[in-house]
C-alpha cells in the first residue's frame, strides 16, 4: 500500500516537473532578453512623457528604470509601451509588459479578479474636478447638471457616478479614451469640467492648458487613489523585486542616501547602511539580484524625494501626504533586512 501510493506520489511529481521546468522565472526572461519592458502613460508631464529628444522622463518612468537599475545595475536597460488607460491590463496580462508603471489605482478588483499584483503605493492620489475660472463655480456641489470629460476605463469614471449619485445630482458624461483628445475636447469647452486624480489635474493644467491661470482645481477630493506599480499574478521572485525596489527608494531617503552621496556614504559604519548598499548581508541575493542592487538603484536614478523633486517639484507640486512618515506622511518602507 505504502509503496503504491509513493509511486503514485512519484508519478504526479514527475508529471508537473515538466511544466516547472518549462516555465521560465520572470528574472529569467528579463534577463535573457537584456531589457525590462515597462508600460507607461502615453504623455502625462511629471509621471511618465518623453521630452524634446525622446527620452521618457517621470516618476513612473524612474520606477522602471529603478527596477532595471536593480535588475542590471544598469538603468538604461529598459524599453517603454505607452498605454492608455483602456489597454494598460491587457498589456500586462497578455506579458506585452513586464510592469505595469502608470498612474494605476491599487483595487480590490485589479488586485484580485485582474490577476494582478501591486507592488506598493509610489504616490498617494485623490480624485478631482477641474473647471474653467470663467465658470465661477466654487464647490463640485454645485456642478449638477454639468457635462464633464473622462477617460474610460478608469476608476475615475467609477467615481464620477458614485459622487454624483451620493450628492443627489446629475451629469452628462463625455467619454473619450484618448488623452489628447478629452483634454482637446475639454479645452475648446465641448465639456464644463474634467475630472482625474488631482496629480492628472496639476499636470495636465501646468502642460497642456493654453493659459492654465483659466483654470481651477475645485476642493473637492472625492475618493482615494493609491497609485502604483503593477505585476502579473504567478511569480512571486518579480513581484518581490519590483516591490522592493519601490521600497528601496523610500528607505534611501529615509536613510539619507541620495544618488550624490551614495558612493560616499556606502563606506558608513551605520548597519542599516552596510546592509542597503550590500556590504553585509544577502537581500539582494535573496531577491535572485546582485547584492549592489539597492546601491544601483540609487547611484542611477536617485531616492523617492530627488526622483519627486526632480519631475513633479517643477509642476507645483508639494510633498503632502507623500513625505516620508517620518516628516509627517504617509511614505514608509519595511525594513530592508
Ligand atoms: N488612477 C486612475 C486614472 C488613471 C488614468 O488613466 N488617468 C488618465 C487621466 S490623467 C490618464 O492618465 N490618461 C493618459 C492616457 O490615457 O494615456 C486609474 O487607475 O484608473
């Protein structure tokens, strides 16, 4: 009985050592083909757009060249997919993308029926509204009725409905998927008000409104949008590795590393240093990377705060609720040990 049932415990393990084997990690394959492949915003200033001579510049950006930093030690290894708001699941679902880096909102769906996996939070978000000054509206209360520009396949459009339905008003939706044309749309008056996270909302009237002085941002935030980097379920090594290497922007900055200093600093005899630049320890072994590989990170593409200083600073934008915890935010990373 005992020697039955082990060869069938045999057989069955022989049976799935096949497909184990056949079935290539994620590091595996971004490594053999030499380059990470990241979906980005097809142009939004501050978090993922290519400047005048092409190269895409942002905070999403830097995500993914962070994550090819640690995977590389090389921060140039990585290849971007614009995608709007419509495409970006499928995109990483169907392996287009390796990581998904886009202004995306962490959900229970995505999270869960999606198949897909958020690997952290790198900017805390909230939804708003925006309107032209020439309106006089104060308040979102007082937008019943209006025509209001949205892109679908957002959580945004989910929103929109939930707050007008939660205040008692109604609202003509214009849904237009692409960028360029809702913000056309919104800025020849097609539409009263256009509604995004508010990041969307600064940015978009920093780069794109003729005079963006015509513009106001009402107070209203309506929801919560934790935006952040996204993986395929199924391969927990290249969520870890995208997660902590969000983590380890945080915990730079934190530790006071930055990608100035780093080179110095990495002698310091303070251990939660030795260990983020892989002096000691092996987290970066332990993680199937080099144990450079938060020290790369850094060196290349900088912390949290130079990354948000260097790309949404310039567009107004203040740290807020996205300040470390220990300057009174809500960034925080566990501990890299
Ligand atoms: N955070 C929201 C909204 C994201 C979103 O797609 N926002 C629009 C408006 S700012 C956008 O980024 N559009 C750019 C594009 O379609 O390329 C979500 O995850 O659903």
């Amino acid at each position: 009985m005992r020697t039955i049932m082990l060869a069938a415990a045999a057989s069955l393990a022989l049976a799935a050592a096949p497909d184990r084997a056949a079935a290539q990690t994620m590091l595996a394959a971004v490594k053999a083909k030499g380059y990470v492949q990241c979906g980005v915003n097809t142009g939004l200033a501050g978090f993922s757009q290519p400047d005048s001579r092409g190269q895409w510049k942002g905070i999403d950006v830097d995500l993914c060249r962070a994550v090819a930093a640690a995977v590389f030690g090389d921060a140039s290894k990585v290849r971007f997919t614009p995608l709007t708001a419509q495409q970006r699941f499928t995109a990483l679902q169907s392996g287009e993308v390796d990581v998904l880096s886009r202004n995306t909102t962490w959900t229970a769906t995505r999270d869960s029926s999606l198949g897909l996996n958020f690997a952290g939070v790198i900017y805390y978000d909230g939804q708003g509204f925006m309107v032209p000054r020439k309106l006089g509206v104060k308040s979102a209360k007082q937008l019943n009725g209006a025509t209001v520009c949205v892109q679908p396949g957002t959580t945004t459009e989910l929103n929109l409905a939930d707050y007008f339905r939660a205040n008692g008003m109604t609202f003509k939706p214009v849904v237009i998927e692409k960028l360029e044309e809702v913000l056309n749309a919104y800025f020849a008056g097609r539409c009263d008000v256009y509604t995004t996270d508010v990041s969307g909302l600064v940015a978009v009237r920093a780069s794109r409104a003729p005079n963006p002085a015509d513009h106001v941002i009402l107070p209203e935030v309506i929801s919560k949008e934790p935006l952040g980097p996204v993986v395929r379920h199924g391969d927990d090594q290249w969520f870890d590795i995208v997660k902590w290497t969000l983590f380890a922007l945080l915990e730079a900055e934190e530790l006071g590393l930055s990608s100035k200093t780093i080179e110095q600093n990495a002698s310091s005899a303070n251990p939660s240093i030795q260990r983020f630049v892989g002096a000691t320890g092996d987290i970066g072994k332990m993680l199937g990377l080099d144990n450079r590989w938060a020290f790369n990170v850094v060196r290349l593409v900088g912390n949290y705060g130079e990354i948000f200083d260097a790309n949404l600073k310039p567009l107004g934008f203040d740290r807020g609720i996205n300040n470390l915890w220990t300057n009174g935010g809500l960034m925080y990373a566990p501990p890299i040990r």
